[in-house]
C-alpha cells in the first residue's frame, strides 16, 4: 500500500514502511496515457517534457519488439526511437512508468534518474511497495527434510539472478511456512528469476545444520538436500567445503565472501557505479565484466575460488548475526529474517560473571522499590556489528528477539502517509524533568517528519491499557516498574493482562521492565526499549533523552539504544526486545550516520560511520566528503583534520557524534570545541 502526494513540480510517494521516492518536472494538464498491464499499488498520470526520479537499476522495455536494456550507472545518455515503453525503476518504492513516444534516458548520478521526451508527453506513473511480504505460502512436514524442501522454495524469491541482487532495494521476503500433513508448495514459490544450474548445498538432517545454512541457500538460490552422515558443501561447479578445521559450519563466512564480491561486480562490471571498494578486486584474479553475466552456479564457483582474505578486512562488518533456537519455531520465523540476508549462528551462551555486572549500591534514587529478577547470562558472539538472540535465557548484548515481532511488522505496514504518534507517559511527578526533555526531542522532528507528540501524566491502570491499546507508534514510560507491573496512581498494570497491544514500538524506562516489554512483543508490538535491572534515575533520563533523539534520527532501535547507553557506565542494564532492525522513522533510503571524533596528531581523527541493517549491501555518498566518490553501506571512512575544519564538519548537519568515550550531538560539540 503506497500514498501519493502531488504538487504542479513533483510526485511523493510513501509506502507502508516510510520508504518515500520523488518524481520531479515541469508537469502540464494530464492528457490519456496508457495503461498498465500489471497491476501497481499507486498511480497517477502526469504530462511532462522532462521527469526526474529517484532510482538505481533502470530497466527499459521496449514494448513492441521487446528489447530490453539495463541502465545502473553514470553512462551516457541512451537515445530510443518512439514506441511503446515500460521503465522499471529500483527506487526506495520501486516506480513504473507507462508511455509511447520517444526518450531520452540518463542517470547523472547513481541515485537518479531522468528521462527527456522530444515533446510534452502523457505518462503514467506507477509505484510498487518497497516493503517486503512474502508472496507465498509453503507447507511441509515438520522434519529436517521437510524444512530443506522450504528452504529451496525460498531461495526463489530474487528479483534477479545478476550480481544486482546484492542492493537492499531487490531484496523481497520469501514465501512464509506452516508445518502440516503432506506437502503443498504453490507455483508461484517456485517462480525463479535464476537462469541456468542452481546451485546446491547438502548438510545433515538436523535443524541447526539447516538454520545456519539457510541464508547461504537463500542468497545463492540453492537447492537444499539433507544425507546422514554428509560433510556440509555448497556446490556450485565444483565442490566447496562448508566446515573448518575443527567441523564447525562455515556457511556465514561463505555467504560473507559471495555477498560482497556480488556488490564489487555489479558496481565495478559494466553497469558499474564509482564506487571507492571497486579498487579492492585489483587485488583478485577476477574480471568483473566477464563474471557480472555469468549464471549464479559459475559466478559462485568463481567467488569460492578467489583469495577473498586478501581483501575481506577492507570490506563492511557484517550487519546482522542471529542465533537461532534449534526448533520449528525458527524455521517459521526464517522468511522474515532472510530478506535481510542475517548470518545465522547456533545459540551459545553461560551465566554471566559477576565481576563482568557492575556492582554498585542503590538508595531512595533508584527508579523502582521492588526489584524484578532477570537471571543474566553472557552470549558466545560470532562477527557482526547488530546480535538478534532468538532463543532461551536473557543474554547481554544483544536484542532478545522473539517470532511475534517480525509477524506484528505486518500489522503496521497500511500506516503510510499517516503521522507518527508519540505518547510520553510520565506516572511520577519527580521525573517530570525527563518527560520534559523527551518531549522536546519529539517536538523539534515534529515539523520534518509530521509527528504527533501526546504528553500524559500520573496515568491510572485502566487508561494506561487504554493507551496500549489505542494505535500508536511509539509509548515512552517514564515511571516505576515492580514485578506486579506498571506503577499508576491507583495500583498496578501488566501488560499481559491486555488482549491486544496496538503500539507498534516503545520505550520503559523504568526499572525492571524486561518482563512487561516481552508481553507487548506477544501482544501485537514490534520493538521496544526496556531495563533488566533497577537503574538510577539521573542515568535513566540520561539514556532515555537519548534514545528518544535517536529512534527520531532514524536509527533502527538496537543502533539507537547502543548508542544512547554510552550516556551512562551501567548502560548494560537497558536492552531491546522483538526486532531490533525496526526503525520507527526514515526519510527515504538514507542511513543515519554516526562521527567518531578524538585527538590525534596535533588534530583530531574524524571516522564516518553510515550503518543501518536494512541497507547492507548498498550505497551511499558520504555527505561530508567532497570528492565525489560513493561508498558501500557500513563502510567507516577515517580522515585527519584540525580544529577549523573540523568545527566545520560538525556544522554540515546534526548527527550523534562520539567523543572521549562519550555521546554527543554535532551541534552541541561544535560549539563546546
């Protein structure tokens, strides 16, 4: 579900995750344009001689002979005689154009689009949702060959089988499964855009085999087979081994390897994009405009052949590790997962040191009187920079993931166009200075991304489960938390005790709040900030102040509470729960961005950080630097600077910065130095 909004000069349009694209020109009174035969979740018609449109890939359908050429990058502009036209556009809302008549098609830039008709002409303008449902449904029996079978299905989700797959914009969810009786596996979950072999990849029949492998097959688009006894392999030409030395899976660093040199063919192949990483495959036996056409199976082989290690410490950290709970429930859960491309790690983890918690004595400042118990325990990590614990135990330093969170996204994907609703809830009058804070955060981001601050204070339990109730996108607490629930005037609120939480992502910063959080999660939630411990109240309003900024940055919320927790030594205490990639706001497909700022030679060492998960594998240009040249996603770029230049950096835009250990806004910084 898509909104447009038009004005004489431009089109937005907003899907249902924020997602936005923009369509600009010089529009005349609409005439008839033709049609679409396929079906578009908006459109509009517009008269234009000229259109500007957000977009990567342009794919150009010649509708009456059917050609059909690809457009990725900065070549010169391609002239086409008239006829009738279909351009396909990879754009954060992935847009359509309908017209007949001649053009001209140029991308002077890799984000942008522009077609030039010889004369006004009549063009319909369509959108296609960004978000990424599964289109499908498969069910199989609940056993490890079963979930094979279900795991082939969902590698034929891609869009493409070219390198261009490795752009988040192509990346869709795969067909969801249900466990039951026989086996029923509709057509269109085997519609394959793969050309040629498929790849394979053969691992024994147990469920933490298949759950590690399954990103893998699904990147690659392999069949999954499971033999007793059998080594793990991924075949694709040759043979390739999927164990170490010590027979552990190495399935993540086999789909680290693919990912990555994926991104470096398309942008160094001949639909390339300058992009800064494309220096790195001098250091590679490998072509990359004879391997971006090759099929999947023999573009693989090549990859698994090629001395990645040489380059692999110059690529992005990966975005995102799961841990799955080697159960049903996992296999369930995958579809939403895979469209994010996660490695996905066996669960390791022990009870946590007490000499890693930091002790501390608490008095009448603590925010909570009766402590609710969290039994702790430390995480076995693999690599990655986002860690999703979707398993037993309450383990630090990651998010506590749990499936009803990625089904509730759902639920909240026909909100586009409508604003963001805030509600601040603040039970304790001595807080007040906190919700004040808060608020403010809300207010300033109010007018640039339409958001609808409620301020409520000293709520009682029954209109505190009003409130949780009611569709909003955003509760902050601020109170008391004890083990019977949420402190109000009049007694005490659980949240299990609602049918339905209908607030799509919140914030309880109050003590002890682990508990309540994780039955929003079951109850319709998506992601939320929570305690596992009593904290102080001058740490609380420190970190919630923070958080707040953040979320309205457009920081996924694990990113966000990272960040913010820096505020305080005891940030440990304060973790997400359900999905931790949920960002409550975004403006397009732009990456919020982090500066690392300390002393160094006389100047100060300046590290730009451009990460969020849901953009791995694409690009942006560094809005600070001034050569001109893009960068791949998660890639942090460092430079030297003295004061002047760097007081000037800081006033380029507002962003959180970290400076002596510390979270810092860019603004405020700027003024201090």
């Amino acid at each position: 579900m898509v909104q447009v909004e038009s004005s004489r000069n431009e089109l937005r349009v907003v899907d249902a995750e924020g997602r936005s694209t923009t369509v600009e020109g010089r529009f005349e009174p609409a005439g008839n344009a033709p049609g679409f035969d396929r079906a578009v979740g908006g459109r509009t018609t517009v008269t234009a001689r000229r259109l500007r449109l957000d977009g990567t890939l342009v794919t150009v359908e010649n509708l009456d002979d059917g050609g059909r050429r690809e457009l990725a990058s900065d070549p010169a502009p391609v002239n086409l005689d008239a006829a009738a036209y279909r351009v396909r556009i990879a754009a954060p809302v992935r847009t359509v154009l309908r017209f007949d008549g001649a053009v001209t098609v140029a991308k002077p830039a890799v984000d942008a689009v522009v077609l030039t008709f010889p004369a006004a002409t009549p063009v319909s303008v369509g959108f296609r949702t960004g978000t990424r449902r599964a289109r499908a449904s498969v069910t199989v029996p609940s056993t490890p060959s079963g979930v094979a079978t279900a795991l082939t299905a969902m590698a034929t989700s891609h869009r493409t089988a070219s390198p261009d797959r490795s752009r988040p914009e192509m990346r869709t969810q795969p067909p969801t499964v249900t466990f039951g009786e026989g086996q029923s596996i509709p057509p269109s979950a085997l519609d394959s855009s793969l050309s040629g072999p498929r790849p394979e990849v053969v691992v024994q029949p147990e469920l933490s085999a298949l759950l590690q492998i399954a990103p893998l097959a699904h990147y690659v688009g392999a069949r999954v087979e499971t033999e007793p006894d059998a080594a793990p392999v991924l075949r694709a030409g040759r043979e390739w081994s999927l164990t170490d030395g010590s027979g552990g899976l190495t399935a993540a660093a086999a789909l680290r390897r693919v990912f990555h040199l994926d991104c470096l063919v398309r942008n160094a192949g001949p639909r390339g994009t300058d992009l800064a990483e494309t220096r790195l495959l001098d250091r590679l036996d490998l072509d990359p405009v004879g391997t971006y056409p090759l099929p999947v199976a023999e573009r693989v082989d090549r990859y698994m052949a090629a001395d990645y290690g040489a380059i692999a410490s110059d690529l992005p950290d990966w975005h995102l590790s799961m841990y799955l709970r080697p159960d049903y429930e996992s296999v369930r859960t995958l579809p939403y997962l895979l469209s994010n491309v996660p490695q996905v790690f066996a669960p390791e983890a022990e009870p946590l040191p007490d000499a890693e918690w930091l002790k501390r004595s608490l008095d009448d400042f603590v925010r909570g009187r009766d402590s609710v118990s969290v039994d702790l325990s430390k995480p076995s990590l693999g690599s990655g920079r986002t860690h999703g614990w979707l398993a037993d135990s309450a383990p630090i330093d990651v998010f506590k993931a749990l499936p009803e969170a990625y089904e509730n996204r759902a639920r909240y994907r026909n909100r586009s166009g409508e604003s963001v609703s805030v509600v601040a809830v603040v039970n304790d009058p001595e807080m007040s200075t906190e919700g004040d804070a808060a608020v403010e955060v809300y207010r300033k981001r109010a007018a640039e991304l339409d958001v609808d601050v409620t301020v409520r204070e000293q709520v009682t339990t029954g209109e505190l489960a009003a409130l949780f109730e009611s569709p909003h996108d955003l509760v902050h607490f601020i109170g008391h938390c004890e083990p019977a629930g949420f402190v109000c005037p009049d007694g005490h609120f659980a949240a299990a005790e609602l049918d339905e939480s209908n607030a799509q992502t919140f914030f309880l910063n109050a003590c002890g709040s682990y508990y309540e959080g994780l039955d929003l999660i079951r109850r319709g939630s998506v992601a939320g900030g929570v305690t596992f411990n009593r904290v102080l109240d001058g740490n609380a309003a420190l970190v919630g102040t923070a958080f707040a900024r953040l979320l309205m940055h457009g920081f996924a919320f694990e990113r966000a509470l990272s960040l913010a927790r820096r505020r305080v030594m005891t940030g440990k205490d304060y973790v997400v729960v359900g999905d931790g990639t949920h960002a409550l706001t975004r403006r397009g497909d732009e990456v919020p961005a982090v500066l690392e700022v300390e002393p160094a030679d006389g100047g100060y060492r300046v590290v730009h950080d451009a990460y969020t998960p849901g953009a791995h594998g694409g690009v942006y240009r560094p809005h600070l630097q001034s050569d001109g040249v893009s960068q791949l996603c998660g890639m942090r770029r460092e430079f030297l600077v003295d004061a002047p230049r760097l007081r000037e950096l800081l006033s380029i835009e507002v962003m959180p910065v970290l400076y002596g250990g510390d979270l810092r806004w860019s603004s405020e910084l700027a003024e201090t130095l």
